[in-house]
C-alpha cells in the first residue's frame, strides 16, 4: 500500500451526518427560503441533443446581497437541467439563465427571484449547520461556521464506506436501527448522527466496479494507479497471483474489485 496512502482523497461527510441543508426545488407558489439552504433550479431544454453532457454548457447569473456569481448547471436526465444554488445572507436574490445553445429557449434567457430569510436561533440550536458553510479560522488551527461559530469535529473513519463492506443501497433506515449483520450506509449514518457525530473521513476515489476478471489494483507503466479499489475478498479474479498494467505483481494478489453487493449477494 506503499502509493495507495498517498493517492486516497478523503472528505467529511457532516452535511449528511446531520442533515445541514435541504434539497429544495423551487415552487411556483414559493419564493422564500432559508439561507444555507440548498435549492435546485430546474430547466428543460427544448432542442433535442445526442450527447447533453458534452454539446451542452448552462449556467445562471446568481445575484443577490454581497454576491454576484455564475453558476454552472449539470445535466440531470432526459432534457433536464439542473442548478444548485445558496443564499449566503439574507434578502432579495434574482438569477438568470444562459447556454452555449444560443437557440435554445428553454435554457436561455429565463429568469426568477426569491428571498431568503434567516433562521430563528432554536432553529440554528436544533442544527447547528443552518450556521453556514464550514471554513478554516482567521489562525488556520480550527474550523468555523459562516456566521464565526466554532465548529467541533467530531467524526468516525469508514475508509471502505460505499463499497461492499458498507454498500449504499439508496434504502430507507430507522431511528432506532441498531448495528448488525447486513449493515448499509445509510444504517450506519443514522446510528453515528443518533450517537452525536457529525462527520466521518472514506475513501471517495472508489470507481464503482463492478465483479470482474480484472485485479482491484491497476496501474500504467509510469506506476499511476488508474484503478485502486477495494478488494472483495472471497472473489478472485483467477487462481494465480493478478497481475497489473505494468506487468508486475498486483499488490492486492487476485482480488477482483469491489462490486456495491453486500456480504449476502444483495444490491
């Protein structure tokens, strides 16, 4: 694992742990919202594409107190695109949309408003999150809400999070699940938000591999691991040693990759 220390990226689930912010989309009837809280904005092309994520880019022109941003859109299916926005202070905010599509009048040129309010304290005491975004203190030693509040980590390590070990299967889970055989992700945050954490550290350079014939460790000739994912222990890819890209050894022998099944087979 001499290079694979090296190269994972870890990142700070807190948003989830404790469910900061809402995902909101726009109603005809409502225009105000929380500050810190995420809403979506969404369009429909008119024009029909072969590739929408590679002929089309949109975006929208974001205004509102102190600020004034573009904000780029992704493709969210079908003709769907989809904007992800947050009011940083409270007050009125406009936005309008833009595409390389000139055409297109369903990304072009379309516009709105809302205003956003603030949150009362026993709503910021109930979520501490509603406080803002996390950043570094002024001395760089700590973290801090938005607003100056301090934040305090405190946060588990699922280095195998999402992965076989503890697949993400999109389920519903209970407030009182307690841990046991058949554990998903979504169990285990509810357990670690229900015991007061507020973030956990994994691995997210994952690829979703499915089962196959090819070793979990898979690097080029300059020794740059394309693929590097966890193993599946019990699934391997052939009886002799795996062998890599650059024709050694794999380090993790003939384990395929990771695959999203649990230890029961189950999606």
């Amino acid at each position: 694992m001499k290079s694979f220390a090296g190269k994972i990226l870890l990142f700070s689930l807190y948003l989830i742990l404790t469910s900061s912010f809402s995902n909101h989309v726009f109603a005809k009837d409502k225009n105000v919202i929380h500050v810190w809280e995420m809403e979506e904005i969404k369009l429909i092309a008119e024009k029909e594409y072969q590739n929408h994520f590679m002929e089309v880019t949109c975006w929208i022109e974001l205004k509102g107190p102190g600020f004034s941003k573009r904000v780029y859109g992704f493709w969210d299916g079908d003709n769907n695109f989809t904007f992800r926005v947050v009011a940083t202070q409270p007050g009125v905010w406009e936005w309008k949309s833009n595409s390389n599509q000139v055409s297109d009048e369903g990304l072009n040129n379309k516009a709105g408003s809302f205003e956003a309010i603030e949150w009362t304290a026993s709503e910021k005491k109930e979520n501490p999150n509603r406080n803002g975004f996390l950043r570094a203190t002024p001395n760089g030693h700590a973290l801090q809400y938005a607003d100056g509040n301090p934040f305090f980590m405190i946060g588990d390590t699922w280095l195998a999070g999402s992965t076989w070990r503890l697949p993400f299967r999109n389920a519903e889970t209970s407030d009182n699940y307690q841990p046991g055989p058949g554990i998903g992700f979504e169990d285990a945050v509810m357990y670690r938000k229900k015991q007061g954490f507020n973030s956990v550290s994994m691995i997210s350079c994952f690829p979703n591999w499915d089962s196959d014939i090819h070793p979990s460790t898979y690097s080029d000739s300059n020794n740059i691991y394309i693929r590097n994912a966890w193993e599946k222990f019990g699934y391997d890819v052939k009886d002799a040693d795996g062998v890599d890209a650059s024709g050694g050894a794999s380090y993790w022998g003939s384990f395929t990759a990771k695959n999203m099944r649990d230890e029961y087979g189950n999606l």
